[in-house]
C-alpha cells in the first residue's frame, strides 16, 4: 500500500465541499434566481440550472430599459418558463441561437451535471485516500496480528 499523498487528501476534502456547496446552490436555486448582466453577456443561476448567453447587446438593452434590472448583479425572480426545468432535471443544451433571446447563442448545465462532474472525482479520491485497519502494516496493510518482532514481513516497515 503507498504511501498517502497530502494533496489527495485536501482534493478529497475540497470536492466534499464542493459538492455540499453545489447540492445547497440547486436547492436555494429552484426558488431564487440570480443574475448578473454585463454590456453583451447575461449569467443567471436559477432554476436548478447555470445559464450564460453571450452577443445578447439587444436583450441586455430591452432589459435595462424596461426597468426589470439593472447591469451588475441582480437578485430577481423570473418566470418558470424561462429555463427548460423547475428543478433543473434537463439536458445540458448548447444552442447558437435561441428565439428566447433574438440572435444571441446561449449555454445551459443543469446542477445534477455540475455536481455529477464532482462528485465522481471525489468518490474516487476518497476511495483511494483509505486508512489500514487497526492492527495492520501502514506501508503495505498486511496483517500483523500475532507480530512480536516489530517488523513487517511483508514489507520491512518498523512497526
């Protein structure tokens, strides 16, 4: 058994938060919606969903005129309508334009993918990242019940 290296053990760590933090992000997500909006790019996160657009100068524009926000962060609510799904059980979606928002192209990654994509790696990490049992070597694990010696057979290891 190797030895266990420190940065498998921070990154097992960091993708445990990073998955809590993502599982909190979907549930506050499908009732809240934030939304920031630049000069041709708006970013939102609701619905259970991350949504950018980009070239999106006319719709920014519409919206800043109407009053509905301003450019900058916004806390808004928006229609359910607006994204695919309520609680962002959709397909992640790709689209160069979208009748939605005039000509502009637009990006959508639902949360169960954001938090799949994290979840996987960190499982792994602590998977890998397992202590020997009590009673067994730390280098190799091998068993050392009945082991007066002070030595590993299997390895060498002062114990």
């Amino acid at each position: 058994m190797k030895r266990r290296s420190r940065t498998r053990r921070v990154l097992k760590w960091v993708g445990l938060v990073g998955c809590v933090l993502i599982v909190v992000a979907w549930g506050v997500s499908t009732t809240r919606t934030l939304v920031f909006i630049a000069e041709s790019r708006i970013v939102l996160f609701g619905a259970g969903c991350f949504f950018t657009t980009w070239s999106a100068e006319e719709v920014t524009e519409v919206i800043v005129a109407r009053g509905h926000a301003r450019k900058g962060w916004n806390y808004i609510v928006l229609p359910r309508e607006t994204l695919s799904s309520g609680l962002g059980f959709c397909w992640p979606s790709l689209l160069g334009s979208n009748g939605r928002f005039g000509s502009s192209g637009y990006l959508e990654i639902p949360c169960w993918l954001m938090l799949l994509l994290t979840a996987i790696p960190t499982a792994i990490f602590w998977y890998r990242d397992r202590r020997p049992p009590r009673g067994h070597c730390q280098r190799c694990g091998y068993n050392l019940t009945g082991n007066i010696s002070g030595v590993c057979p299997e390895c060498g290891e002062v114990v």
